[in-house]
C-alpha cells in the first residue's frame, strides 16, 4: 500500500456554460402556461395516465426558466423525491427559484400525505440556499392543483 496516496483527495471543479441568451428564454407567469409546458414534455406526454415522473422547473431572477429537468420516476403510485438532487441542479444553474411538478396517474389532483412531505422538505432545503420554492404541480391528462394557489407554499 502506497501511504502518501491515502491522504490524495479528488477534485472538485465547476464550471459554468450557458450557450444562450438568457434574455431569449421563455418567462412563464401563469399556472396554465406551466401546466401546458410540462404537459409537452415528450416523457411526461407519454407516462402522464401511466406511472409519476417529478420534475423541477428551475428559474433565474428574472423569472426566465433556465431548465426543465425530470428528478424522478416512479410508479403508478408512488414517485420518490430526492431533495438533495433539486437543490443540486438549482445551485449548479445558479437558479433563485424553483417550480416541481408531478403527474398522478389516477387522476385524482389532490396532494397526498407524502406529496405534502415533500414539498415540505424541498421547500425547508429551498430556503436554506435563498432558492424560492415558487410552486409544486400535481397534474393529470385534464386537471391540475397549485399548492400557491391552495396557500400551501
């Protein structure tokens, strides 16, 4: 065993590249225009009535979303979230703000004891790094529920 290898650490190094024009980037203001965005989603167009994918939708201070990207998939029933990796792809993009999204595939809008959870500890974690959870969407082939507009964030 070589010893002074033992203490060799790696590397951490960030880079980052944007390679448009954020200023060209769409700014979303109203609940339908995120719903109909995440609606054409080719993923979530096609699982939509089938299993839950979640995405977040990650917004610079401009309110110009600077990506959509999904951060779990799950079953018909039941979609674990990951926290740490939303914040990640939020502070790696240098996001302020946050909108998740999930589909249900039985329809039914309604947030679940676990939807409620996880918005919760996404929105504590949110908070931590000046990131606002702006919005969290449960949407289905014809409906859809805003935790803002419920009061719920």
């Amino acid at each position: 065993m070589n010893i002074p290898n033992l203490f060799k650490v790696a590397e951490v190094q960030l880079t980052y590249k944007n390679h448009t024009d954020l200023t060209q980037r769409p700014k979303i203001t109203t609940d339908t225009e995120i719903v109909k965005l995440m609606r054409e989603v080719e993923e979530m167009k096609l699982n939509i009535d089938y299993k839950e994918l979640f995405y977040a939708i990650y917004i610079n201070q401009s309110g110009r979303i600077l990506s959509v990207g999904k951060v779990a998939e799950g079953t018909t029933t039941y979609c674990p979230t990951n926290v740490r990796q939303i914040i990640q792809g939020a502070l790696l993009q240098n996001a302020t703000g946050l909108i998740v999204c999930h589909n249900h595939p039985s329809g039914d809008v309604q947030p679940s004891k676990d939807d409620l959870v996880s918005i919760s500890h996404i929105q504590e974690a949110a908070k931590i790094f000046d990131i606002r959870l702006i919005d969290s969407f449960i949407i289905t082939s014809n409906n859809y529920y805003s935790f803002a507009a419920s009061g719920l964030i």
